[in-house]
C-alpha cells in the first residue's frame, strides 16, 4: 500500500481519515488496530529500507498526468499517513514516501485500474540516473516512445509471472543463463532457480525490483556466470582488481563502444517458456574509474539481502520497459530500447488517439 510521511501539519481540506470501523480497515488491516482518534491504524513496510512503521489509514485526492498530458485523479485514494521518520529510512533525500506498485489489492495500481475501469496492468520504463525522467504507465498502453512514434506495447516478450503474496514481490520463471548463447553450466545451483524450492523459507527462484540498483546472485550462480563471460570477453581484455561490490573489473581502454553500450558479450536470461531477455553492454557494465569497466551483476554474500536466488535490479531495468500483466499473471519485456533507436525518456505527453 502507498504511504506517505505526513508530518504533524498534514491537514488538507480534501482528507479523510478511516474509521476503524469502517470495511475499509478490515481490509487493509487484518488485525483492526486503532488509535485514540478511533482511526484506522495499520503498519506500512519500506522495502528499500527494509522498515516497518505504524501510520493511519487515509483517503485523498491524487492527480496523475494521462497519456494525452490531461490531469486526471482519483478523489478517495487510499494511502498511510505516517508521522515516524523512521519509515523513510533509505529513501533518496527529499522523497516522502512510497507509491506502493506491489502484490495488494490496495497498491497505486489497483486503486487506479479500479477508478478508472483498467486493466490491472503496469509498465515501468527507467531512464539512466541523472540524465532523464523515465515513465510509468498504468493500464494497457500504448507506450509510445519517440522517434517515430514506437508503440513498444506491440514488441513485448511475455513469460509467467509469480506473484509471492508473503512477500509481495514479482517472480520469474528463469531456467538457464547464456553469455553470447552458449549456456552457462548450472549443474551445481539450477535447482534453486524453482521458487521456494527448499520448502520452507521462500528462498530461491528469480524475482525482479528496483531495491537493489544491481543484479544480485547467489555466488555459485555469479560465479559461473563470471567465469563464462571472462572466457567470451577474450585474452585481449585484461583483468584489474575488483571494485566493491563487483566481482570483476575490466581494462576498457581495449573495449570499443557501440549504440547498445560497450561492445561485450550479450548475456541471455532464458525463462521457462523460452522467452529471451537479452542484455547488451549498456546494462551489464558500469566505468568505475578511468580505464576501468565492471560486470554489473554482485553477489549475495556482499551483504545484499533477498530470498531469490537471482533478484533482477535496477541498472538492468534501465531503458526496458518492462510491463507486469497482473490480470494475465504474465510480464513481458522489451529487452533494451537502444536496440529499437529509442530510450525510456523518449515518453511525450501527445495525443495518441
């Protein structure tokens, strides 16, 4: 569920607190829990900061920009008001809260789809951090990106999405691994590619985010997946020590730059229904330093915290656009925009009809 830092001064005209005996609590709070003021008291989760925190339970009016650049707002928008600072904690500077586009039938998606008759469907399309705004769609497209007004809605790969209600988090069903289409061997960790598959702790499977601003692994996996893409980068491309938190770094004065990144071996994830999600230089390495290139996939054990045995995270995101079909429990993928002349701040506010 969104929630909002409100401080003690949150007092718009237009608000609404919910009483806790309204159905509105029983829904969004299981326990019932209520404060002096006979409000809705419920606990909201910061996943990024991994915190937990009480607030209460609000309705209000949020204004969104359509697709044509029209405003358009939902005047009973369920949120959590909180007043501890303690549930921003990891938040980036200035930001306020969380929008809450998770596993619940009270996340910003639902409550738009429900207001507005969408489908519950969401796409997300992020730009590289500090050159441009990306975008995030809610309902059924088109996303049109410029130039040539490309409807990437029309060229997305699906594969089965898993949705873990424990966790509320989004799982994919990956199988294999390929560096330049040659299978990464995976005889020592495939099983836990299965979701929960030691049946007691959710652990394992693949699940995507924007938690970590990387890919994170369980090191037998990066490691075979380093080793391979080491043997495809060539004798020519020398090794330099390590930079925190990656496990290998490149010389990249010998690494020519192309319109997908630089130029390195494509890493393939391969899902269940064979659908491919294809990597290009642009979203698996990172310059760290003068001369110094880095596979931006990291492991578990640097203290990067998820049950998945893959967790695909934000660098990779980068302009993809990414659509999660909760109606269809499907995803589907673009693979890198660059590819098609385009990127995620290529989103206008135009009449598309």
């Amino acid at each position: 569920m969104p929630f909002l830092y409100c401080e003690r001064s949150y007092a718009r005209y237009t608000y609404k607190p919910i009483n806790c005996s309204s159905p509105l609590c029983s829904l969004a709070n299981p326990l019932e829990s209520c404060s002096s003021n006979n409000t809705c008291v419920i606990y909201t989760y910061n996943n990024i900061g991994d915190r937990y925190a009480s607030g209460e339970l609000f309705q209000d009016i949020v204004s969104v920009k359509s697709i044509d650049g029209q405003s358009v707002s939902v005047p009973n928008f369920l949120f959590t008001c909180s007043i501890d600072t303690f549930s921003l904690g990891g938040l980036a500077s200035g930001v306020k809260g969380v929008a809450g586009f998770g596993v619940s039938n009270m996340s910003f998606t639902y409550e738009f789809a429900a207001a507005f008759g969408l489908k519950r469907k969401f796409a997300i399309c992020l730009s590289p951090l500090n050159r441009s705004n990306g975008v995030i769609f809610i309902g059924n497209g088109p996303y049109v990106l410029q130039p040539g007004n490309i409807d990437v809605s029309k060229s997305l790969t699906y594969t089965p999405l898993i949705t873990n209600y424990y966790y509320r988090e989004f799982y994919l069903l990956l199988k294999a691994i390929k560096i330049n289409d040659k299978l990464v061997p995976s005889d020592k960790w495939k099983y836990k590619l299965s979701f929960n598959y030691d049946k007691s702790n959710y652990n394992g499977g693949t699940t995507i985010g924007t938690v970590y601003p990387y890919t994170v692994m369980e090191s037998e996996i990066l490691s075979s997946v380093v080793d391979e893409f080491v043997k495809a980068m060539g004798k020519n491309i020398p090794r330099v020590a390590n930079m925190t938190p990656f496990d290998v770094c490149f010389n990249s004065t010998g690494i020519a730059r192309t319109s997908l990144g630089p130029a390195v071996p494509s890493i393939e994830l391969v899902f269940n229904n064979n659908a491919v999600w294809k990597i290009y230089g642009a979203n698996s390495m990172v310059e760290v330093a003068k001369d110094v290139m880095c596979l931006v996939f990291v492991s578990k054990k640097g203290g990067f915290w998820t049950k998945a045995a893959v967790e695909i995270g934000g660098y990779q995101l980068e302009d993809n656009l990414v659509q999660f079909d909760l109606d269809n429990h499907r995803i589907g993928f673009s693979s890198s925009l660059l590819s098609k002349e385009t990127s995620c701040s290529n989103f206008k506010y135009i009449n598309h009809a």
